[in-house]
C-alpha cells in the first residue's frame, strides 16, 4: 500500500510548507482519509492522487485542524468528475465523524455552493463512537476512544495483512494502549500534546515495526534535523519524521 502524507503540522496558524493534519491510505485501487486538514485535497491531486478512488474519510474528532478540509476534499472531488469530463465509475463517498453536526454544517456549505453540490456519486456521512466502524475487501478500521477531547478516537487500521495504528490527538502515550495491543507494523502518531522522546519510547515498548511521527508541534517543526537524529536514535532507523506530500510504500 501507499501512504500519503499530507499536512504533517499540528493546529497553528498558517506555517510555511506545513499544512494540517491528513494522510490518505492508498490500496486495491481505492483511497482512504484519515483527517482532513486544510489543504489535503489540493496536496493531494497536485501530487497525482486520484480523489476520484476516496471510498471513505475517517474523521479522528472534529477541531478544525482536522477537519477544516473536509468541504473542499468534497468539492474537488465534484469538481474533477465534472469539469475533467471523467465518464467512469466513481464509488460513493462515506465521511465517518464522531459528531454529525459537523458533516451536515459543511454540507449545508456545499448545498450553497455552485450547482447546489449536485454529484453524479452518492456522499453520506455517519457518526461512529468505539469499535468497528469500517471493513471492505481492502480495509478495516476499528476506533478507540483518547482522553485529548470527548468524541476523540485513535485508530486500529488493517490492510493488507498489515496493521497501522494512528492516534489522533492524545492527552498521553497510554491513551494508545488498546489500539497498540499487540503491536503493529506502523504508528503514525502526533507529537504536539505528547514529546517526541514520549512518543519513541512508547512506539519501542509496544513493538512497532515503523514509527511515522505526524501532526508535528514546535519541539519538532523548530529543529527538525534535531527531532530526526534522536527519533533514530531512541527508536531505531525505521522512525521518520513526515513532511507534506511524502509518500511511503508499506
């Protein structure tokens, strides 16, 4: 499979080169989000993404960091299969959110947007809380609720015959434990509520095979070649830290 990292940064005001929060998972010929911060659906289609393959968009919680591209994810999609003259088959989209106010506010947006958001591609959104939420030929995604903020999840991602575990925003390493039981072939995991020396330590006692250091806060954006000499060097040589619009194969 592809990953698709595409904002790295964490929740601050507009940074050069960082955009917010989102990665996508590419896979049997579909596309999955996780989090859609500002800038993902232009991130991604510049760098030869086809939007058109999203199946579904995983939502961790609903701060704008997270969520702030979620219409324009939705509306480029629109845009490409209309305006590209796109004729084959597009999938239906599902946007999985654990507050469902917050679809229907950006698709009360879209509606008044050109064309009424008319698509020729279905687009529902349905609220989650803990457990499985999502399984297709391609994917599974199970959520486990964190203490960052009420209705805040981590994720349990299998695919592949691989496991990713992605955390979201998290009060504390520990907040990871169930989702982490076992150990994974990836972390991807923030590192603005929680150190980056946390999140390493962590990541090794657990038995993660890579470790994908995302959502990345000062500590890390201020000096990064710094951050990347001690992930390696309290994790190991598979520890990377994300940049926007860094692809790895996993």
């Amino acid at each position: 499979m592809n990953i698709h990292f595409l904002g790295t940064g964490a929740g601050t005001e507009p940074l050069c080169g960082i955009h917010h929060q989102s990665f996508a998972i590419e896979t049997g010929g579909s596309l999955y989000f996780f989090d859609a911060g500002e800038g993902c659906a232009r991130l991604a289609h510049l760098g030869g993404v086809n939007l058109l393959k999203t199946k579904a968009i995983f939502i961790t919680h609903t701060h704008m960091d997270h969520v702030g591209g979620l219409g324009s994810l939705l509306w480029n999609m629109r845009k490409l299969h209309s305006n590209v003259g796109y004729t084959g088959f597009v999938c239906p989209k599902v946007v999985f959110i654990p507050k469902l106010a917050t679809y229907d506010a950006f698709m009360t947006i879209l509606h008044n947007s050109e064309g009424g958001f008319d698509t020729r591609f279905d687009v529902s959104g349905k609220e989650y809380s803990c457990g499985e939420i999502y399984r297709d030929f391609n994917i599974t995604v199970e959520a486990f609720a964190t203490n960052h903020v009420p209705h805040s999840y981590c994720f349990r991602i299998v695919c592949e015959g691989k496991i990713i575990v992605y955390s979201g925003d998290i009060a504390k390493v520990a907040d990871l434990d169930s989702a982490m039981a076992g150990g994974c072939d990836a972390l991807v995991c923030e590192t603005a509520h929680v150190s980056l020396r946390q999140v390493c330590e962590y990541a090794k006692s657990q038995h993660a095979h890579r470790l994908y250091l995302v959502h990345n806060g000062r500590e890390v954006l201020g000096s990064r070649k710094q951050s990347e000499l001690s992930a390696a060097n309290l994790f190991g040589d598979t520890a990377v830290v994300t940049n926007d619009g860094m692809t790895v194969v996993l």
